[in-house]
C-alpha cells in the first residue's frame, strides 16, 4: 500500500480510473454470463468471430470463411439470430492455428477460455518486456487489459506476440522469430520489426520470422486448401479494404490514426489515406533511423511500439497492448521528477487512452492522435536522438527488450 500510495497522483488516477472500469464491466459481464441463455450484450462481441470460425473449421466448411461475406455473416445470424449486428471475416487462413479448439466448447465456456489463455499470454509477455518488478508499469497496462476484456478481441494475444518478440529478439531468437511469424495474422502491426532486426543485426530472428510465416501459409493451404488462401486474397482483403473506406462513427472514433482522425471529420478516404501517409513516410525515415542511431535496446523498443500507431493507418483500440509495453518501460525506467511534469502528464493521457480515445473521437477529438505524436517526441528524446545525432552516423548498440 505504501507503494502504491508513493505513486503520483496522475497515476494514481488511473489506477483508480481502470479499477472502476473493471468493476463495471466486470459485473455487467458476469451478469451476462450467468444469464440463462445467451445475453446478445455478450454475443455482439468479436469473439464471436473466432468462435464461428472454430465452428466452421471443425464442421468442414472453412471455405465459408473465405467466400463472400454474406455466406459468413449467414452463419452468425444461424447461431445468434437473424437481428444479429453486420460482423465480417478480416483474418488470412494461419489465424485458424491459434484459435480451431474454442470452437470445441459452448460460446460462454469458450469466451472464458480465450479471455484466459490469452491474457495469461499477455501477463507472461508483458513481464519478460518489462524485465523488472515495476508497480508502475503495471498500472500503466491496466486501461488497456480491461479494455480487451470489455471487447473480448484478439489485442492480449496480438500483444503478447510483439512484446514476446521484443523481449526475446537477443536470448532466444528462434522463438522471437515463431512469434513475429505469428504476429503476420495482423501485419499491420508489424509493419517497423524488419527494420529493427536489420538495425541490430538480428539475422537469426529474420530467418526464423521469415521460415515461420512461410511455414504457416504452406501448412494452412495444405489443410484448409489452396481456396482459402485464394478467397482470402480475393473476398476477404478488398471487403476489408471496403470496411476501412465506408464504415464510420464508433468505428473511426477507435481508430488512433492520422487516417481515423481525418476519417472521423469526414474526409474522404482516398484524401484522408494521402494526408495520413504525407506524415506516416517522414515519421517512418525518422523512427528508422533512429533505429540506427539510438544506443539502447530499450529506447528502440519504445520507439517501435509508439511509432507503429502513427505509422500504420488501420490500428484500433484494443490494439493498444504494444503502446501499453512501451509505457510500462517509459514510467518504470524515469522517476518522476518536477523537471518531468510535462511527460508524466503525457505519459498519463497514453495510459488512459484504451478507456477514453473512442468518447473523445465521437467528439470528433482526436486525442490519441495529439498524444502519439507528444509521445514520440518524449520518446525520440529521452533516447537522446537529436538532428545533430541523425546527420553524424550510428553509435554502438547495446541490446534490450
């Protein structure tokens, strides 16, 4: 308690904020669970995409998966009812591996289960990133663990993956590469991890990332057919690429983006994809380069994690576990100080933005935005990069999570 009271108030908030969240969601959910029947407050949830899919795989009929969305979408309103919400297919046929066994179980049982397994993944992940016993690190990922919980989405297993990676890259390679392999069920979020491989020099882990996903695509045709690759590639990427152009409201507003920001002011989506990249291309050359130039392991890990939701155009709320791993390193590594009110007010805006970010973009706000960009320049900082750094040439790199 005596920790816990040392920390600063800015933390302490929330701590408190996170606390309340979880005990609400928490209790609507178990309300939901122990509902006779299946609540639709727990059925409209994008678990029950992975508990379809499961269903599918095991009952022969994968190939739906991959065909026009309105034989997917039949199958959910077969399970849930014909009122059921619009919910679309978006993952390429290797995510199947890490998810055909909750299909064996009823949706209840099998939402606990995934809920469960991953974020005891996450836990183990995020600790092995950390690399310390940090209080504060903990309450930085706590918005974002309630956050997934509430949506029962894939961001404690995605995470889990990235932060694995990064924790692993130096001591176990091999394993770090099977994980970033596996991180290609949501590439998107492993746009800048080839470039900090090459930057440290990690061949081993580029091998073994690059045997992965290679391994993965052959042995998922070779089970599910040559067709899911096919309809994947023809049905599900542009109807994901239709989703990103149309959809709006609640959608945008989870979006962190350039791209989600300009969206949610009613851009167009080949203007908003102009504007976001005219910035994206700049950061990515810096972020790169910093690769190259910055000395430790840690602050290029930092960089990654924040840089990814600037760069990337579609990133959403529950995705937000990478930026929890840099937050957890930022706020454990730097006490704080009355010379560092600035960034603890910054550091506490990226914490509470699973919990806030969508109630600020339906008011057209785009706090996570500001507070990405604030927060790259914190980083980019701290890790001492300066212009004067970019022109000169790179330093010795010494390794970190």
């Amino acid at each position: 308690m005596q920790r816990l009271l040392a920390l600063p108030k800015p933390y302490l908030f929330v701590l408190a904020a996170a606390s309340i969240a979880a005990a609400v969601l928490a209790c609507a959910t178990l309300v939901a669970i122990l509902a006779p029947g299946l609540d639709p407050r727990l059925a409209d949830k994008d678990f029950a995409n992975y508990w379809m899919a499961s269903r599918l795989l095991l009952s022969g009929k994968v190939q739906d998966l991959f065909g026009p969305w309105q034989i997917y979408f039949s199958h959910l309103q077969e399970a849930f009812g014909g009122a059921y919400p619009w919910r679309n297919w978006s993952y390429p046929p290797h995510f199947l591996f890490l998810i055909w066994p909750f299909g064996l179980f009823g949706y209840k049982t099998a939402l606990l289960l995934f809920l469960a397994t991953t974020g005891i993944a996450f836990l183990f992940a995020y600790r092995a990133f950390i690399g310390e016993r940090s209080l504060v690190a903990w309450v930085a990922a706590t918005p974002f663990m309630v956050i997934n919980l509430w949506a029962a989405q894939n961001g404690y297993l995605c995470a889990a993956l990235a932060l694995g990676a990064l924790a692993l890259r130096e001591k176990r390679p091999i394993i770090a590469g099977i994980l970033l392999g596996l991180l290609t069920i949501k590439p998107q979020l492993g746009l800048l991890f080839p470039f900090l491989l090459v930057a440290e020099r990690r061949w081993t882990v580029i091998a073994s990332a690059v045997i992965s996903t290679l391994t993965l695509v052959a042995v998922s045709a070779a089970l599910f057919g040559f067709d899911s690759w096919r309809g994947y590639i023809q049905n599900v990427v542009p109807y994901q690429n239709a989703v990103m152009r149309v959809l709006e409201g609640l959608f945008l507003a989870m979006m962190p983006s350039i791209y989600g920001a300009l969206r949610n002011w009613n851009f167009g989506p080949d203007l908003a994809l102009t504007l976001h990249l005219l910035v994206a291309v700049p950061v990515a050359l810096i972020v790169i380069t910093a690769f190259f130039r910055v000395s430790d392991g840690r602050d290029r890990s930092i960089i990654l994690l924040i840089a990814t939701f600037i760069i990337t155009p579609y990133a959403l709320t529950y995705d937000l576990g990478l930026l929890a791993g840099a937050l957890g390193l930022m706020t454990s590594r730097y006490p704080p100080s009355p010379e560092r009110k600035a960034q603890i007010i910054i550091l506490t805006l990226a914490m509470l933005l699973p919990l806030v970010m969508i109630q600020f973009g339906l008011l057209k706000i785009p706090l996570a935005t500001i507070v990405l960009f604030g927060l790259l320049f914190v980083a980019l900082r701290d890790a001492g990069l300066t212009l004067d750094l970019l022109r000169r040439g790179s330093v010795t790199m010494d390794a970190g999570p």
